[in-house]
C-alpha cells in the first residue's frame, strides 16, 4: 500500500511539473504584434518620401490572422504627377485549410491565392478580372536564403533574398528576363537595424514592399540598391539609396501610427 501511494504520488509531481512546463512554454511562445493603424510613410519607404498625415491604413485580425487591410498606395507613373492614396480601397484574406486568398477591391488583378507549407508560401497564382491566370510565383527556402520565380508570359523574375545569423535581411537580388534574355539585375543591401520587433510579419502577403520589410526580426531604416542593364554590360549601373526613421514607444516598439 505504501508502494502504491508512494508512485502514485511521484506520478502526480511529474504531471503537475509537465503542465506547468507546459504553460510557461505556452506563455513564452513569442506572438506577432497586430497593429490596428499605419501611417502610409512607414508602410510605403522607401518609395513614399514624405508624410502625409491623412493617408494611413487600418487593420483587421481574427483568431490571430490578418482578414483586412484598407486603404491602398499608387506611386505615380509621371514624374510631374503626385502620389495617390485611397482610402477606401481594401484587401480581404479568407483562409481554406492550406490555401489564403487575397480580393483587392479596385485593382486590374484582384485575386492572388496563395498555397502554403509550413506557415510559408509555396506558390502565389495571380488572376485578372476575368479569373484568367496571369503569374504564378514558386517559393523555395534554404538555409539563411529564400527564392522566388515569377513568370507572366515570357517576362521571368528571380528574386533572392539573403537573411544573417540574426535572421535580418541584408541583401537581396532581383533578375529580370524576357524571352530568355536578361534585361536586368537589382541589387540592394539592407541595414541601420533597431533592435525592435517587427510589425510588418503579418502583412507579408499584401504587396512586395511589405514582403520585403516582413522577413527581418527587427526593422531595417536604410537601403542601397544598384541597376544593371545586362543587355549593355558596358554603361554604369544606376544607383541609389533611402533613409527613415519609425517613431518608438516606451518600450522601444515601433509605432506605425500617432498622433501628429
């Protein structure tokens, strides 16, 4: 009898330490930050320079999962012609076992259905208003490295991206190809990393920009790129470079949007 009292009671410390581990586990386990408001400037540098205080987005989440974003950034095709930024325009994110789909209102393609592995995309079909296929993307993932072939018709883009022992991104590389021919390559190093969290990690699937900014831990300020015509390998590459700075709060996060 005192055997059995005695295992029985062994038995209930184990149980008891292996909940307990359990829930601390559960209550260490690092969660993505949900930010309900951006201001555009955060969300858009380096390519929107300055602030403006009325163009900002807004977010939903459910269960955890990003399900809306509205408002949406046009970058002018004409030097002489501002920046746009709609506020109504939104993005949904419906999510079916291991596919997400993104609707974006007002856009010539407005479905891009993602297939996921492991919590990462695999590969991105892009569709135009008649629910014709247009590009599909292939995500492949090695060490300290991420892939990504794009093809629409004959138009080809590589993309790598370079991350470092703190899983920041530091480089990535863009080929660009059409009929098989190289036309150009984009090189652009990232750097001046706060040591803050990231808040871009649950906007990843919305455009390339926020893709980009989502994959460091912390949050890179500065960029420097260069462009090569691989088609004349004789003239100088074009280059260029950007600098922000995010606003932070007490607790050293930063804030994407506050008052003016």
């Amino acid at each position: 009898m005192k055997k059995l009292f005695y295992f029985l009671f062994i038995l209930g410390i184990i149980s008891c330490s292996t909940s307990s581990d359990n829930i601390l586990e559960n209550q260490q386990t690092p969660t993505d930050l949900e930010p309900n408001k951006a201001f555009a400037y955060y969300m858009e540098s380096p390519k929107l320079a300055l602030l403006q205080p009325s163009w900002y987005y807004t977010f939903n989440y459910e269960n955890g999962r990003l399900i809306k974003m509205t408002g949406k950034f046009v970058k002018s095709e004409n030097a002489w012609l501002p920046d746009s930024f709609y506020s109504d325009s939104f993005t949904t994110l419906s999510y079916h076992n291991n596919q997400i789909e993104l609707k974006f209102s007002n856009d010539t393609y407005p479905t891009i259905v993602y297939t996921m592995e492991n919590d990462k995309p695999k590969k991105a079909e892009l569709y135009n208003q008649f629910n014709e296929l247009i590009t599909v993307k292939n995500y492949t993932y090695e060490s300290g490295k991420i892939k990504i072939y794009s093809k629409t018709y004959t138009f080809e883009t590589y993309y790598t991206y370079y991350l470092d022992s703190n899983n920041n991104l530091i480089k990535s590389e863009k080929l660009e190809k059409s009929g098989g021919v190289d036309k150009t390559l984009t090189t652009t190093t990232y750097s001046n990393f706060d040591s803050s969290k990231n808040p871009f990690k649950k906007m990843y699937l919305l455009n390339d920009n926020l893709y980009d900014k989502s994959l460091s831990s912390n949050n890179y300020k500065k960029i420097n790129y260069t462009i090569q015509n691989l088609e004349s390998p004789q003239s100088l590459p074009g280059k260029g470079d950007a600098e922000w700075t995010y606003q932070y709060d007490s607790n050293n996060q930063v804030v994407l949007y506050h008052q003016l």
